[in-house]
C-alpha cells in the first residue's frame, strides 16, 4: 500500500476539514473529527445531514472535494482500487438492510468471508469453518437462525447475522449504518444491546450512524453531530447536553420525552 505514517500513534479513522458537494449542493462541509483505535464514535444528526455519506468516504467508495480521509495510517484518496480492497477488508461495513446473500443461508452467508479468508491462503478447513460460523451466530444471539434463509428473518434477525458475517472477516474495524432503523423500539434495544456487548468483547475500533439520541447515548465513546453538513459537536456523551445548537437540544429533548413515555 501507500506510504503510511506512523500507523500506531495516530486515529484508526481522521477526517481533517472534508468537504463534499453533490450537484452543488454541500452535504460534507469542513468536517474534521478522529476515532481513536478502539473507540466507537457515534455520528448523529437528521436524515440527509451526511452520516451515509461520511461512511462512505471511510471506504473509499466516495472521495473529498477538499480535505483529507485516513484510515489506519493511509490517505484514503490516495489509494489504488487494489489498496482500497485491502481497506474494505480491515474495515467492514453492516449496512440498514443487512445487505444479506438471499440465495444463501444464514450460516453460509457467515462462512461467505471466511471461505475468502481461506483462498487467501488462511489455513481454515471446512470444520474450522463451520465452528467459527456457530460460534459467531451464538454470540450475536441468532445461533437458532443457522439453517434458516434471509427472506425468513425478521428485520433484526438479518441485521444480526450481518453483524456476524462482518465479524468473520476479522476486520480492524466495523461500521454500523442506521442499525436500529426501521425496527421495533424492543428490537431496536436488542440490537443497540448487541453492538454494546459486541463493542465490551472485541475491542474493534467503531463508527456507528444513527438519528437515535438514546442509542448514541448507549454506545458513544464520543459522538460527532452532524447539522447541515457541518460538525456542530464533537465530544463526550456527557458532554452533550451543555451542547447550545438549537438542533442538539431539539435531540436532547425529544429522548428525554421518550424517556418519560
């Protein structure tokens, strides 16, 4: 790959003033924020604030109109499609739909990135395979859902055994796009109880995007909001509430009403 810097004693994930325009319009504008190895990092806001598009931009699959994007030492730009396949290796993403092969198991869409892993010349046969594909679906809690085909999953089911399959490609990190979207507020607390065990157990290095107050709440290390393309806050979970955006408190107010509900 390209010429890192000192890898270990920077961010897994910094943007630096990243800004982005889509037929003019800005959608990214002079957003900087770091996630350091290890952490997960919440990035809040409103639908069409830009948390898909700054995903996105982790992987390489969008580019800066100014600024710079680096993950795990390299400048994501910079990199050939050959080096930003190595990228989407170390860094997998759980998308809203759960992005599943239908024509596969649950279980073999698990075995999917592992049988990879062993063309790539990892010494796993078809038993390691199959112990590592139970013992994942056992720890995201759907180990009853092996056998069973996408279309007969529920919503958070599919979101679970995607969370599965991105954990059997032993990635550096894992991206969470909108996980408790268009679920029920039960599941919605099982999935954000999932990522949170998830987040205790493996240590990765974690970019959740969510519009969720009280998920972010669950799960931030730090949380970045997004209002109108622009970084309102960076900071603390904690530290949000003396946050003086109007939106932010807009936020913080609709969670406390539901809180009370």
């Amino acid at each position: 790959m390209a010429t890192s810097v000192n890898v270990e004693s920077q961010p897994y994930i910094e943007f630096s003033h990243v800004s982005k325009s889509f037929n003019g319009q800005p959608v990214l504008d002079d957003v900087s924020f770091q996630v350091q190895r290890g952490e997960m990092v919440v990035v809040l806001g409103k639908s069409g604030v830009g948390k898909s598009v700054t995903l996105k931009h982790i992987l390489g699959f969008l580019q800066p109109d100014q600024g710079t994007v680096r993950v795990g030492g390299f400048e994501v730009s910079k990199l050939g499609e050959q080096e930003l396949v190595e990228v989407r290796r170390r860094v997998t993403m759980v998308f809203q739909s759960g992005a599943l092969f239908d024509s596969l198991t649950a279980g073999e869409n698990v075995a999917y990135p592992l049988r990879e892993r062993a063309t790539r010349g990892e010494p796993l046969d078809e038993e390691q395979i199959q112990r590592r594909v139970d013992e994942l679906l056992a720890l995201v809690e759907v180990d009853f859902a092996k056998d069973l085909m996408p279309s007969d999953l529920s919503t958070g089911m599919k979101r679970a055994v995607a969370i599965a399959r991105a954990l059997a490609a032993k990635p550096e990190a894992i991206l969470y796009d909108e996980p408790t979207t268009m679920v029920d507020p039960l599941m919605a607390q099982t999935i954000g109880d999932l990522i949170l065990k998830l987040k205790k157990q493996t240590g990765l290095t974690s970019v959740v995007v969510t519009h969720d107050m009280k998920l972010a709440r669950k799960l931030a290390d730090r949380i970045v909001f997004l209002v109108e393309g622009k970084v309102a806050f960076f900071g603390s979970a904690a530290e949000i509430d003396a946050a003086e955006d109007s939106v932010i408190q807009q936020f913080i107010l609709l969670d406390e009403v539901s809180l009370r509900s």
